[in-house]
C-alpha cells in the first residue's frame, strides 16, 4: 500500500473522528439517562411498596388494637373500645327505638287484653357500665268482652303512656352479645274509653261512581288519671355493624298506682303489665 493511501487513510479518520466522537457521546448519554431514569423508576417504586406496607402494617394494627372490644350497652360501635371519657365523641350518646307487646298481669287481666308497646328514648353513657336514659312509653291495650257487655259499650281501649328517668347497668360489655338491666320512674297518664262505630248519614264516592257510608268512631265514655309509674328489666343486644347500631329485645314489669273505681270517680285500678320490647340502639 503507498504512503499517498495511508495518509488518505488517516486523513479520512481525522475528518470522521469528530462525528464518531459525537455519536458516541450521544450513544452513551442515552444510555446513562436511560439508566438514570430505570434506577429512580425502580427506587419511586421501592418507595411506594414500603409505604402500602407500612400504612398496611397500621391498619393492622389499628384493627389488631381495636378489636375483640364491643360493649353490649349504648351507643358503642362495632368491635371498636369504648372511647376515653373525656373525649369530644358522639359514642357515649344513647338513642333508642322500638316496639312490642304488652301482657296484662293479675288483677289488670280483669280490665285490659294484651296490646302492643312503643318506646323511645335518649340518654348519656357516663362509662362503659353505667348510662341513665329519659325513655318515653306507649301501651295500647284493649278492653275484655264481658266488661264491654257490663258498660253497654261495643268496643274500647286502654292508653297508658309517660315519661321515667331509667339508669341502666351494663352487665356484659365485651363481645358481639350484650346484656343489661335497667329501671326507674317518672310520670304515667292512664286513660280508659268506651267507643261505638256509628254511621254518620253521609256517603262517599269512588273514582267509579260506588259509593260506600261513612262511619265514625264516637266516646261513649271516658276517664283518665295522673300517676307514678314504675318499672324495672333486663334486655340482650346484638351488634350489626362498625356504626354502633345494634338490634336489642328486652322485657319489664311495669307498675302504675292507677286509682280504682269510687262512687264520685270511674276508674280500673292499678296496673301491672309485662311490655316485651324489640328494637334499635345506638
């Protein structure tokens, strides 16, 4: 090879070092940003699966803190513990809400028929034994057919409703099952009616042209009285949930000092009922 070529040679790879040389650096800065780039990838997601662990491991922990804990009582929710008093928290707040049945006992079998029960109620839960409630009660009952025939009614009823202050202890209060007893007194209205379905001499008409008579209930007679009522009980709950409601059933003797029949006043006499209650607590 002549001395003219090599020089040519090396003359050609002078001019060409400059764009090798280029692409090289570009060829390689690629590379490097491109392994920059996978190992910040590959750390952002180290990163982030630490932190699902970690807020994983809290919850777990939360949940393995929390739970095994569920008061029978009110207003406790779920598996939760009941919260430290002193706390701004709406647990230790006690609602309720239900209805029933109530059976007349002993001598107020004589007067009145079973009937049905409705009960409300709210109150404070001092701790996680202890709460006192203001709860309102209604029972309806109806009259028997041999008293009806005595007073020359056809049909009536029984209304006993009122007002007590019930403290309430809380005897099992781990668990999904609850248990308490309860009991107190406050005011109770009685009030006994005699009524008659009489036709009014009015008719109405349907949307068809049928028209059908008008029938009212009308007081034959009726009287009423003021009393304390006592009452005291136990009842089961059961939690449906993380919200703090629970499904509860519970059964009472109720007392009222009903006055009895005087020549210058009608009346039935003291009652004594069992209410049989179903509900909703929180």
């Amino acid at each position: 090879m002549s001395r003219f070529a090599i020089c040519l040679s090396g003359r050609q790879l002078c001019r060409c070092f400059p764009a090798l040389f280029l692409g090289f650096t570009v060829a390689a800065s690629a590379a490097f940003a491109q392994s920059t780039a996978t190992k910040q990838y590959s750390s952002s997601a180290d990163d982030a699966s630490s932190q699902l662990l970690d807020q994983g491991s809290g919850v777990l922990s939360y949940h393995s803190q929390e739970s095994g804990q569920n008061s029978g009582g009110y207003g406790n929710g779920g598996y939760r513990q009941y919260p430290r008093y002193g706390e701004p928290t709406f647990h230790h707040l006690a609602i309720e809400a239900g209805a029933g049945f109530g059976a007349p006992l002993a001598n107020t079998s004589k007067t009145q028929t079973f009937g049905y029960n409705i009960k409300l109620g709210g109150g404070w839960n001092f701790n996680r034994r202890f709460g006192v409630l203001v709860e309102y009660e209604f029972n309806s009952n109806g009259i028997p057919e041999n008293v009806l025939r005595a007073v020359g009614a056809p049909d009536g009823h029984v209304h006993l409703w009122g007002f007590g202050v019930d403290p309430i202890v809380y005897y099992k209060t781990s668990g999904r099952w609850g248990g308490y007893v309860t009991g107190g007194a406050g005011f109770t209205r009685k009030s006994t009616a005699f009524t008659a379905t009489v036709f009014t001499g009015s008719y109405y008409c349907d949307f068809f042209g049928y028209c059908y008579p008008n029938y009212a209930t009308i007081d034959l007679g009726h009287f009423s009285s003021n009393q304390v009522g006592l009452n005291f009980g136990t009842g089961l709950t059961h939690n449906i949930g993380d919200s703090g409601a629970k499904l509860y059933a519970e059964v009472r003797y109720l007392w009222a000092n009903s006055p009895s029949s005087t020549l210058g006043h009608p009346g039935s006499g003291t009652v004594s009922m069992i209410p049989v209650t179903f509900g909703v607590r929180f």
